[in-house]
C-alpha cells in the first residue's frame, strides 16, 4: 500500500542524485546518452500513473529531459563550447 509513496520518495532522491551527477560531470550528452541505453530493458516512457505506482527511479525520459534542460541553463560549459566532449588534453593542468 505504501509502495507508490515510497517509489516516489526514491525517484525524488534519484532525480537530486542525477542532478548533482550533471553538475559534477558537466556531460549532459553522456547523460542522456546512458539514459537510453537503460530503456533495452526499461521502459523509457512510462504513463504518469504507470511511473507514480510503479517505478522508483526517474524514467528515461524524464532524466534525458533534465540533462537537456541542464545543458540549456548552463551554455558556458567547456562542452557547450567546445560543441561535444572536449578535445584531448583540453581541461588537463600544465
């Protein structure tokens, strides 16, 4: 009986978890990139009520959806630059 509420109480922490993932990294694309390859055996798109009840992690939709939501909000990334995954050596210290 008190599995939807604490699926979501998980999926809230999840989605803080991937967020503070996001910030460290820096690597929305690689992100979202693992998002999808978690939907060969996760459903990526889940009905509301399916994910409310069912799921304890953010679906992969929702999470691709946030790590472009970050990659919008934060253009000044060596990544947003550099227009993908930074060149070798880029970011290293001399």
């Amino acid at each position: 009986m008190l599995t939807p509420v604490t699926n979501s109480i998980i999926r809230l922490h999840e989605a803080e978890a991937d967020l503070f993932g996001l910030n460290a990294s820096q690597e929305p694309d690689g992100f979202a990139e693992v998002s999808l390859k978690l939907g060969e055996y996760r459903k990526l798109d889940p009905g509301r009520l399916e994910e409310i009840l069912f799921y304890d992690h953010p679906s992969g939709r929702n999470r691709i959806f946030a790590a472009m939501r970050w990659k919008a909000e934060h253009p000044t990334t060596p990544q947003a630059e550099s227009g993908g995954r930074p060149a070798a050596g880029e970011g290293e210290k001399p």
